[in-house]
C-alpha cells in the first residue's frame, strides 16, 4: 500500500527519544451500516490510545426521530449495540463534541426546538467528557493533560444563519479565558465540527462565518504555544496549515468512519491553497501522538493500514 508521509518542521529535529506525552484516536460521521464497515472500531482498539475521541455525527438521527426524545434516546442504543463498537467503548475512554447529525435535523441551527433536551441526551452518552452543561448551556468543555490542554467547542447550540456565528461571543471569551489560564501548555487541541482554516465556503464549514472565523483566529494567535484544530464533518480526511498573524495553525480533518465518503470538488481542489498533501478519500480514523518536541498525525484505514503519516516538529 502507497503511505502518503511528509514532515514539516519549524526547528531542529527532535531526539528520537522524546518523552511520549499523549496518544489518542479520533474521527467523525458514524452511521450506522454495514458489519464490515462497523470492523474500523476493532482497529481503534488496536492501536490501544489513551482515549477515542468523536468529532461529531457520532450517530444519525433519522426523520422523526429528531422530534421525538425516546426515539433519540434508543437510536443511540442502537447504534451503540454494534459489538465491534460496544467492546471498543468499553475498553478505551471516550470524549467527544457533536455536530449536525447528533444534535438534531441535518444543517440544525439555534432555531433547533430540542437543542436542550438533546444536549441532556449526549451530555448522557459521553459521560466521561467533562461537559458543563448546567453552567453555560451548551456542551462546550476543556481538559488538561499533562502540557497539552483539550478544548471541545460546541458549533451548534449557537449557530445562526450562514455570515452571522457558529460560537457565539461568550464562547469565543470562554475560549480565550482558558488559553489565558493555560498559558504554560505548549500545545492545544481545539475540537469543532466544522473546518476552520480551509477557505474554500464548502457546507458550513468557518469559511461561511467569515468574521467570526477571524475573531476565532485572533484569539488562539495569542496563545503562546500550537493551536491544532480537530475536525470533522467533511466525508473525506486532510490536514490544512495557515499563518495568521505570523503564527502557525494545524488541522486535522478526520472523517468519515463508517459513514458514506465524499471527495472534495474539482473546484475545491483547485481552490484549497491550506491543504497538505492530498485528501483521504476513504473510511479512516488518526491517531494522534504528541511527545515533548513532535507531533504526529497518522491516519489509518479500515483494516489498521497506514494511509497518511505526517509530523511536525513543536
């Protein structure tokens, strides 16, 4: 199998023996199909990372369901039934944000009816992610580990009419409050369902939020240390690298994992000036490995197998 690798680096090579600090597995778009796509969870397992993270359409809430809180409630036990799935939730530890799919109806906003009883819903789910739902109303949440900090946002709960927000201003304070409190971290993951530093206005991703996906750039370039965005939503992987006000940003754009995959459009192609190497046009999920000087980005397909395998140098 062709493995796509590239390495970026912005300071000397680090030492082979470089502390390993954190190793977690991702990805997004999850329906519900086939056993044989439902085999990619036994290889997450495999590669036995510290915790699995999901970056939103974790489940697919079909028509009616989406109005219905006991239908929302057995479509997760449903989806969550399949054992390759079932044995890899209970063996590794979960986090997660949502988006679209498992919020409510495709493309939902604020305007969304359930929102809250749906936030009550996957707050349940995903217990072990840190959510504060009862003090800001939404299923935003940060954690530390280590010199690295994990901020999940929540691209839905405030999401208005394309050119308005997708995060709203007090979440985008929020944000810079724990950028402030953790200034010492050397890295920070920022996780939302939609694309951040691709340009092209392709579905919703920040493109769209023109404004407001600046003042979101503003305020990570002031954080002294790497901001990588993880996202998801796009049926097709690829990592994206932008300079904004002299500061480097990565993303690392993961999905799908068993849902139906999509390459980007001709004119997409064309037009994407911040992707790195080519996207992944397969079902896949990545593993991310930080250690104290690099970070790594591999992503695998269906079978475990390497597709992508790139580093940079922190």
């Amino acid at each position: 199998m062709k493995v796509q690798a590239f390495i970026l680096a912005f300071a000397l090579a680090g030492s082979a023996t470089d502390a390993q600090v954190l190793t977690f597995a991702m990805g997004s778009c999850a329906e519900l199909s086939d056993l044989e796509s439902e085999l990619i969870f036994t290889q997450i397992e495999v590669k036995k990372p510290a915790f699995f993270f999901w970056l939103g359409d974790n489940t697919y809430y079909t028509n009616g369901e989406w109005n219905d809180s006991i239908r929302m409630v057995e479509n997760w036990r449903r989806r969550h039934a399949s054992p390759p799935l079932a044995q890899m939730m209970q063996n590794i530890s979960q986090r997660a944000i949502w988006d679209d799919h498992d919020f409510g109806p495709n493309d939902a906003d604020s305007t969304y009816a359930l929102k809250g009883v749906s936030a009550k819903i996957f707050s349940s789910v995903f217990k072990e992610t840190p959510f504060s739902l009862a003090e800001f109303g939404d299923l935003r949440w940060q954690e530390r580990r280590g010199s690295v900090v994990i901020i999940g946002l929540d691209d839905r709960t405030h999401r208005g009419p394309v050119g308005t927000q997708v995060l709203g201003n007090q979440q985008l304070d929020w944000v810079s409050e724990v950028l402030k409190s953790n200034y010492d971290a050397s890295l920070v993951f920022i996780a939302l369902g939609s694309q951040v530093l691709n340009l092209f206005e392709s579905f919703e991703n920040m493109a769209r939020y023109p404004k407001e996906r600046l003042e979101l750039l503003k305020r990570c370039a002031q954080f002294s240390g790497q901001v990588v965005f993880l996202t998801g939503d796009r049926h097709h992987g690829e990592i994206e690298e932008a300079t904004f006000q002299g500061k480097r940003f990565i993303e690392v754009c993961s999905s799908p994992l068993t849902s139906k995959v999509f390459e980007p459009s001709s004119l997409e192609t064309l037009a994407n000036t911040t992707i790195r190497g080519n996207p992944v046009n397969q079902k896949h999920f990545t593993v991310i490995k930080v250690s104290t000087k690099k970070l790594n980005i591999e992503y695998f397909n269906s079978k475990g197998e390497t597709i992508v395998n790139a580093s940079y140098e922190l």
